[in-house]
C-alpha cells in the first residue's frame, strides 16, 4: 500500500545578508596533475560522474554523430555499450563500482531504470509508470522520480536493495530528486503554491516523512549534497544573474559577490572542498574553480602540466580531492582528471 508523507518539521529559512566573501588572495597549497582521459580520441568527450575510487563515466561523440557511453577506470577508457533500443543512459557510478542508470525501450513504459554491478551483470528495477532515477547509496538502494502513465504529475521512487518499489507521495509539484544524504534520507526540491513557495526537503526513504522543510523565496539548482546535510548549487538574484552557493546548518552562503561575475558550484566533497564554474559574460569567458576554505582559485592556473588545455568547468570532487573536469584539448571538447599535488 503507498503511503503519503506528512511533515513532521519545517525551517523557514530567511535568506538575508549571511555572505561568505570569497577571496582570491593567497597560494593555494595544492597543485593538479592533469590525467587526459581519452587522449587518442578526435570525438567531442564529455564529464559525466566520478566515484571516490578515480572511476569516471564520460559520454562520447555528439548527438548528430551519435554518443556512447564510456567507463575510465584504472587510466583505461572502456565503451559501455549494452544492447538495448535505442541506449541506454548512466548517471551515476557508486562506490561500491556499481553504475545507475536508465534505458529507453520500444514498449510502454519507455524509461526503465537499471544497474550494473561491478562485473557488470544488469539488475533492472521495474515500476508500473515512467522512471527516472537520480542516485543510489551504499546499499544500492535507489531513488528517483516515477510517472503513473494516467497522472501529470510525478512522485519519488524507491527501490530497497532487493528490487521493490515504493512510491513517496510529497505535496508538492515540480519535484527534482537531489541524492542521498544517508543511507535512509534524501534531499529533493519541490514548488508550493503559497508563499514562500519553493521547498528543499529532507526525506526519510523507509517512512516517507518528511524530516526538515527549507523554504525560500528564489528557486534553488542543487547540484550536489553531502553526508551531514550541506549542498551547493546556485540561485538567480534580482538581477537574474546566477550565485553559487552553499548551504549549511542555518542557513545560505553565496560564494562570489563580485557583481560582474556569475557560477554555479556543482560538487562538494567530505573535506569541504568545492568545485564548479564562473563566468564573465562581458569577456565571454567560463573557468573551471575551485572553493578552498575562504579562498576561490582558478584551477587552470593550479595544474603543473597544463599545456594545450583550456579548462572551463569542474563538474565532480571525490573524498580523494580529485576533481572531474570539461574543458577543450587543443581545440577539441574533452574531459580529464586533476590528480592532487602536494
């Protein structure tokens, strides 16, 4: 029987002038060694995700040409084609080498999502609607989002370790599933109709409950979330111009207040490091960064073999301080892994 969840707290956060200033001051006391991750290829490479073992999902070719799906793992890059109509598609590689994703098939439903284990043998989760998974803990327990086929409207999806379903009924629209905070709780965002109006949730994966309702007033891209509940993204302010941020217990951080420059912080790791993008639209440029205690630093100018790339964006940071970039090789779009330095 699908239960619905109640809310059994709410925090009304108030986004005022709690700013966490950025300097660009200082040396930052780690290099990077670029590791190309596909140095014989002429396709375009693109970042995908980055597990806490250097394994890297990355997506190969353009979508005229047509885009395979590659594993990096132990400096060889494998293509991951697995027969199916008309691919399949990966977003996430766990720790324990097991990869998520879904497949897009002839029959109804047309998304139906699965896993590989580490020897690569298929798992496939099924539901009786459309699916579209979002993460999946050390238990290889999964969430998502799920569509009946007769309703507008979508729910979270949870598949236990074992393989059933259960579907989380929020009141809530416009649900975007985050990740997994813990084994058992996950962040999701969701849109109310009264004010404020936008809503990150804490959910409980076993009860349904919601555990903590952050209200704002500006919609919140959350890109990446950590074990003790931080997570970083990006807002638009006023202006419309797009803020990294992170929020902690508390409350919201900005990453940059220099009012020409734009960002998105797009993965944290358990040392608080943080990673993402910044841009100048007035000189057109987008460079890969990285948040370093209260310092930002251009990570282009951090890497001891740097020649012939131009890095624009960090996309992932593991437990390791490895970072995931995209970037261009000599003219061409690819992507690579910085090995820490000290």
């Amino acid at each position: 029987m699908l239960r619905k969840a109640h809310i059994i707290d709410s925090l009304s956060i108030q986004i005022t002038a709690s700013i966490l200033i950025m300097s660009v001051k200082g040396e930052c006391a780690i290099n990077y060694r670029i590791i190309n991750i596909s140095p014989k290829l002429e396709s375009t490479v693109t970042a995908g995700c980055l597990n806490d073992n250097n394994d890297v999902i990355a997506y190969i070719g353009n979508p005229l040409g047509g885009i395979h799906v590659a594993l990096f793992k132990k400096n060889i890059l494998n293509n991951l084609n697995i027969e199916g109509y008309p691919k399949n598609i990966f977003v996430k590689i766990n720790n324990n080498e097991c990869l998520l994703g879904f497949e897009q098939v002839q029959t109804s439903p047309n998304l139906r999502v699965f896993y590989l284990d580490k020897n690569f043998k298929i798992h496939r989760r099924q539901a009786y609607g459309e699916c579209q998974p979002s993460d999946m803990n050390a238990n290889n327990e999964i969430i998502g989002l799920y569509r009946q086929r007769d309703k507008p409207l979508y729910s979270v999806a949870f598949w236990n370790a074992a393989g059933s379903f259960k579907e989380i009924h929020l009141p809530y629209n416009d649900l975007h599933v985050l990740g997994w905070i813990t084994n058992s709780d996950f962040l999701v965002n969701g849109v109310s109709h009264t004010s404020p109006k936008f809503h990150t949730l804490i959910v409980n994966s076993k009860s349904g409950n919601i555990q903590h309702d952050i209200r704002h007033d500006s919609e919140w891209v959350v890109s990446n979330v950590r074990s003790d509940g931080a997570f970083v993204g990006y807002r638009e302010d006023a202006s419309g111009k797009r803020r990294p941020f992170i929020f902690l217990k508390g409350g919201l951080n900005d990453l940059i207040t220099d009012i020409d420059l734009e960002g998105e912080a797009i993965g944290i790791n358990t040392s608080r490091e943080i990673v993402g993008t910044t841009y100048n639209y007035q000189e057109a440029t987008h460079t890969a960064t990285i948040w370093v205690g209260n310092n930002k630093y251009d990570l282009n100018k951090l890497c001891i073999n740097h020649s012939g790339w131009t890095l624009s964006e960090a996309v992932a940071i593991n437990a390791r301080g490895t970072i995931l970039c995209q970037g261009k090789y000599e003219g061409r779009d690819s992507a690579c892994l910085l090995l820490p330095v000290q």
